[in-house]
C-alpha cells in the first residue's frame, strides 16, 4: 500500500523546544491530511528550533515504511534529524523512517526529532504522512 494517506497514519506534536526555552508542542494530532499537525510555532527573531514528532499507525493492519512531510512557513532550515533521515528542498523537508522504526503494527507509533535553524518568523509547519 505505497503511497496511502488519510486514516492510516496520525501525525503530532508530542514536544518542542527553542534555545530559549521551551514551548507548548501540543498533544498528539490528528490523522494526517489537510489537518495533520506538526511542532507547534515558536516565537519569532534568531534561533534553533527543536521538535519531535510523533507517527502513529492508525489502521487495522500493519505498514512497512512512512514519510513525513514538513512545510515550513518560513526560512527555516534542518540542522540534525535524529531516527529518521530527511532531504530538503526549500522550506519543504521529507522525512523517511529509519531501519528500525519503519514497521509499524496497527495502533503503534514512533516518533522522530530534529533541530532547525532560523531567522524573522518561526510558524509552524504544515505535515502531511504517506505510507510505504
């Protein structure tokens, strides 16, 4: 099933922090689509933003792999990203499972986490899951 989105993935916030301090990052989201959520927005200025990101399976049946896809409304940038990898292009990062975090069964999850640079506005990013 390469490629599905709707019910079967959830995405959301489980925390984030910038180097000044930590801010609200929400509860875990919705399942993905148009309303799927990622780290919640930090105040504006210079900075490192980090996240983590929570990936859960919300099917009946398992999968083998997911991507995230992260839009950011601004400028930043992936410094690090830890159990995952990631390419970015733009403001529009995607990140992959790693080997050890792909296989998800019904009703679990995982979660991934980064660090990213920035300036001026710091919103939060769009996300969106795919399955295989």
């Amino acid at each position: 099933m390469g490629g599905e989105r709707g019910d079967q993935l959830g995405i959301g916030a489980v925390g984030a922090q910038q180097s000044e301090g930590l801010f609200d990052g929400g509860e875990p989201g919705p399942a993905a689509g148009d309303g799927a959520e990622g780290p919640a927005d930090a105040p504006g200025g210079t900075g490192i933003r980090s996240g983590s990101v929570a990936v859960k399976n919300n099917g009946s049946a398992a999968i083998n792999g997911w991507t995230v896809k992260l839009t950011f409304p601004g400028n930043q940038t992936v410094s690090s990203l830890w159990n995952g990898s990631y390419t970015q292009s733009g403001n529009t990062v995607a990140v992959k499972n790693a080997s050890n975090n792909g296989s998800l069964g019904a009703g679990a999850a995982t979660s991934f986490g980064f660090n990213a640079n920035y300036s001026g506005s710091n919103g939060a990013p769009t996300a969106t899951c795919t399955t295989g």
